[in-house]
C-alpha cells in the first residue's frame, strides 16, 4: 500500500505543463508515460520503496513478538526473557538496524544510478524553496509604500 500510493503520487505531480509540452511535440500518451512521466515520479517511487523496504525489515523483526518463532527478533525477545541478555540483545539490535540501514543505502544509490537528475537536483536535505522563503529578507516599509 506504501509503495502503491508513491506512484500514484508520483504520477500525480507531474506538471501539467511538462505533460502539454510532450504532446506538443508529437509524442503519444505511450511515449509521455515512458519519457516524461515516469522519469519525473522516480524520485516518489524510490521514496515508497525504501520506506517499504525498511518498514518489512521492522516487521520481520517484530514478527517473534507475536508468536511467529522465526525472523530477526528471535535473538532480540529470546535475550528479553532471559536475566542476561545485554550481549545477544545488543547485537541482535545492531544487526536488524545494520541490514534496515544497508537495504536503505543500496535503494538510494540505486536511485542514483537511475535518476542523476533528482540526486543533482536535491543538493541539500532542506529543498530550495525553503532556503529561500527562509533566508529572504522583509523590504523596508519605506519602498512598499512608495516613499
């Protein structure tokens, strides 16, 4: 369902304009799916599945608490039960943090690989528009009212 509605709003926030332009040029709604729309929603796909991707990674570790005896969290609530357990739940933690953490790495440089364009785009962690809505300063009342 988190990667379904990814797309959905991927496709979704494509600009109308960059659609209008593509049929402007002759292509067919076959070719703005695969040209214009679909390189423009990567960026919101990859977002879907590495959300997906860490989050099945969390359930399989929560799965031993719920009675499945198999899945990362074996180690973790097998060391809960006991009186020592600071070693095996310590590196059953790390372990399940490492591999949610490696799968996310792997998925953003995938998305490198497949779209340098949004990774280009995407300088800093805190988008454009916010620097500038942020770092812009007030004119002074003189020039607005025309004094």
């Amino acid at each position: 369902m988190l990667l379904f509605r990814n797309i959905v709003t991927g496709l979704r926030e494509v600009p109308q304009e960059v659609r209008d332009a593509g049929r402007g040029m002759g292509l067919t709604q076959r070719q703005i799916l695969t040209r214009i729309d679909l390189p423009l929603a990567v960026p919101a796909i990859f977002a879907g599945l590495r959300v997906a991707t860490v989050t099945t990674i969390s359930l399989a570790t929560v799965a031993a608490i719920v009675g499945i005896n198999e899945g990362l969290g074996v180690p973790i609530f097998d060391a809960i039960q006991r009186v020592n357990f600071k070693t095996e739940f310590i590196a059953a933690a790390v372990l399940a943090i490492g591999l949610a953490w490696i799968a996310d790495l792997l998925l953003v440089l995938l998305q490198r690989l497949v779209a340098p364009w949004a990774a280009r785009r995407r300088s800093s962690l805190v988008p454009r528009a916010v620097v500038r809505a942020v770092t812009r300063r007030p004119r002074p009342i003189s020039t607005v009212r025309g004094a």
